[in-house]
C-alpha cells in the first residue's frame, strides 16, 4: 500500500495529530506544574525545594513508561503500515506486560526505600518528612503512571490523537481539582498534592476506555509469548526517550546538589521553578515532535520518503518558531510568572528565578531542534543516533559543561550550561540526519527538508 496523499493533505493531517499531541502532552506537564503551584502557595519554599528533589524519581518512572510506550507505538505503526497485523498486536501486549512488570519493582521501593530514597537525593532534616511522603507514594502509583504513558502512546498511533489528548487533559484537570481540594480545605499538605497526581492517571485511563468499547481499536491485548526480536527493536527504539527522562532526572539531582553548594535551599526552589515551568516547554516541544511521530513511522513503513521529508520539515519549522515564541514570552513575563511560586516573597528567590528563567531558556530553539532529530531517527527506526543524541544532550555534554561553566561564572553559569549542551547537540543532529540522508538509497541526493 502506497501513501496517496497530497502536500494540503499531508500538512492537515500533521496538524490535526500535533495540535492533539501539544494538548495532551501540555496536559501530563501540568501534573507536576500544578504539584509546584499548590505546594508553593500551602507549604512555601520548603515545600517547593521537597518537590524538586523527588522529581527525579518521576521522570524515572515516567520515562520507563515513555520507553515502552513511544518504542512500542513506533514499531505498532510500521508493523501495521506493512500490513503485519499480528505483529503489531504481539508488541502492544508485551510491552503491557513489560510496564507491569518494571512498575512493581518501583511500587516494591515505594513500600520499603522512600526515606533512603531521599536522603540520597539530598533531603536534609527540615525537608526529609515531606519528600519522603512525596517519593513514596509517587512510587505507589508508579503502576497508573506507567501504563498510562503506554496507552497514550498507542491510543495516539491507533487512530485516536483526539481521545489521547482528551484522556490527558482530563487527567490534568482532575489533577488541578484534587490538589486545591487535599492540600487547602482537607489541608493534607504534601501527601494531599502527591495522591492528586496519583489520581491523575488512574482518571486519564478511564477516559480512554471508550478506545475499546466501541471496537475502534486495531490493537487488542492477547497473553503471548515474549517475542525477542520484535521487543528489543521496539525497546531499542524507545531508550532514547527513557535516556531523555533518565538523563533529565540525573541532571536534575546533580543541580540540586550543585545548587546546594551555590545558594542553599532557596536556590533549589529557585531552580525548583525554572525546572518545573520547563517542563512545560518541553511538554509543548515534545507535542509536536510526537504528533509527528506516527506519521513519519507511517510513511516509512510504506516507503513513502516524499510524505516523511515533508512531515520531518513541518515539524522541524514548527518546533523552532514555536521555541522561539515561548522564549520571548517567558523572558517579557519572568517576573510575575516567578511571582506566582514565590509565595512567601522571598526576595533572593525571586532574584534567582528571574535571571534562570532568562539564561536557561536561551536553549529553547536548540532543544526543538533536537527533539524533532531525535523522533525522526527513532521513528525510522535509527536506533543508534537517536540514543546518542540523547545520551550528548543529556549527559556528555550538559555535565562537563554545568561543572566547567559553574566554576568560571557561579550560579549564571549553571544555568547558562543547557543552552551550551543543547546547541553543540544540534552539530551532532545534522551530521547524522545528512549522512542518513546519502546512505539511504530512498532518499533522494540534494533535496533539503527544511
């Protein structure tokens, strides 16, 4: 089967699965935006600074279930681009399976290792009783968030953008709802604002049982045997986006520690901010790219390279001028959006804040670029670039250069060294993408997607 699809065609199609796709990626962000917000106006900075030390462990967890998730999806779609049918529905429930599995290990370290947890992330004696309340049971529902990252991701690829992304936003709403609800008039404080975000999940999954029920699936569930080769390539395909999380997580615990050193706790719930409103951007950045995604494993999976140039420049062009936006507005707005979270009015916070706010996000424009390179080579199946680019923008640059730059230029430094990382990543990310360009013999010499 061939794509028959035209350029309007093709931009309609890119546009309707990335608007679905930025709403209800932006609606998985605002679980923990809105765990920043509430805690920030009932708790203050000590508070904040709990939460930014546990939330590694939930781009762990979250990450694990984004492997299994975009991994799976990418090779459902091609699997049924091709017309393998089985296939596709062999991956999708070894990869149920699989998430199971890895969230019973983290729901096992909820139960016995929360406070060790936390005082290895940096949890010092006037902060360890909240994060290890937050980390616990964050591991407790570690089962809901996993598998709902994983239904999303084949919900999105099976048809269904709109009832993933209003599976999301529902899920972000009743997040909203229950976190005024448990922490202001049930006053529970941080266990209140870590069951909302438990919650959350368990609320997006049933909204998308109607997936099911209404027999618009074409993937179903049947207990089978682990299939080696099809879970590994899936799982291969899908580490770049588990190293993203994991990476992100590690950065994250580093900073914490870094920042300890620099500013002490107000310059962790300083940094708590920063951290959290990019989740935001990335949510959005992360949108477009995986509305892209099941397009572009479409038309490679039929070997249309005409419809997968053309979607790799809508995203590439979208992301970037999109990032670009969100830079200037962040930058005209750092202070009241800073103002928001700093409800005790801590002024060496605010301070803090407003300086990352406008050196951090110089990176924006280079993290879109990069995530859109890295979904083209997962979603096309180039496992390798893909895991290295995660692995550059992450870990091998992004470390020496936090240490390099914190060293010459103190805190301005730490925050300068993402945009330092992101941007020597993009070098890498169009050497890769132009000599899969001329090594790929479907690939026409001398055209430019961009």
């Amino acid at each position: 089967m061939r794509s028959i699809l035209r350029n309007g065609a093709c931009l309609r199609e890119f546009l309707r699965y990335t608007t679905f796709s930025v709403l209800g990626t932006l609606g998985i962000s605002c679980y923990i935006l809105a765990d920043t917000y509430f805690i920030a106006k009932g708790l203050g900075s000590s508070g904040l600074a709990a939460l930014n030390l546990a939330i590694p462990v939930y781009n762990l967890i979250y990450g694990s279930g984004l492997m299994l998730g975009m991994g799976g999806a990418t090779m459902f779609s091609i699997y049924s681009g091709r017309g393998e049918k089985n296939l596709a529905n062999v991956i999708y429930s070894n990869a149920v399976c699989l998430s199971l599995g890895i969230s019973l290990l983290f729901f096992l370290a909820g139960c016995l290792w929360a406070e060790p947890m936390a005082q290895l992330l940096g949890a010092d004696a006037s902060i360890l009783p909240m994060t290890r309340i937050y980390l616990k049971w964050l591991l407790l529902f570690s089962p809901a968030f996993m598998m709902n990252t994983l239904l999303q991701c084949f919900v999105r690829n099976d048809g269904g953008p709109q009832l993933s992304m209003a599976a999301m936003i529902t899920g972000s709403v009743a997040n909203i709802l229950l976190d005024y609800i448990f922490i202001f008039p049930l006053d529970m404080g941080m266990l209140g604002a870590v069951l909302a975000t438990g919650i959350s999940p368990v609320v997006s999954m049933i909204m998308m049982l109607p997936h099911w029920m209404r027999g618009k699936n074409h993937v179903t569930f049947h207990l089978a045997r682990l299939q080696r080769e099809p879970v590994k390539q899936a799982m291969a395909l899908g580490v770049p986006s588990l190293i993203s999380q994991l990476s992100g997580a590690m950065v994250m615990i580093l900073f914490n520690l870094l920042i300890l050193g620099l500013e002490g706790n107000t310059g962790v719930a300083a940094y708590g901010v920063v951290a959290n409103i990019a989740i935001v951007t990335t949510a959005i950045i992360n949108g477009i790219a995986q509305g892209a995604q099941p397009l572009l494993s479409r038309f490679y999976g039929i070997g249309d390279k005409k419809q997968e140039r053309a979607v790799t420049g809508y995203a590439m062009k979208t992301a970037i001028l999109t990032a670009l936006l969100l830079y200037l507005l962040l930058t005209a707005f750092a202070a009241p959006i800073t103002a928001a979270f700093n409800s005790e009015e801590d002024k060496a916070l605010q301070e803090i804040a407003e300086e990352g706010m406008k050196l951090y996000f110089l990176s924006l424009a280079a993290t879109g670029a990069n995530t859109v390179f890295a979904t083209l080579f997962t979603s096309v199946e180039m496992a390798l670039p893909a895991q290295i680019l995660s692995l550059l923008r992450g870990v091998l640059l992004l470390v020496p250069a936090v240490f390099g730059l914190a060293y010459l230029f103190g805190m301005p430094g730490v925050w300068l060294s993402f945009p330092v990382a992101e941007g020597a990543a993009v070098c890498y990310a169009v050497a890769a993408y132009r000599k899969y360009g001329r090594s790929n013999p479907r690939h026409q010499r001398g055209q430019n997607t961009f």
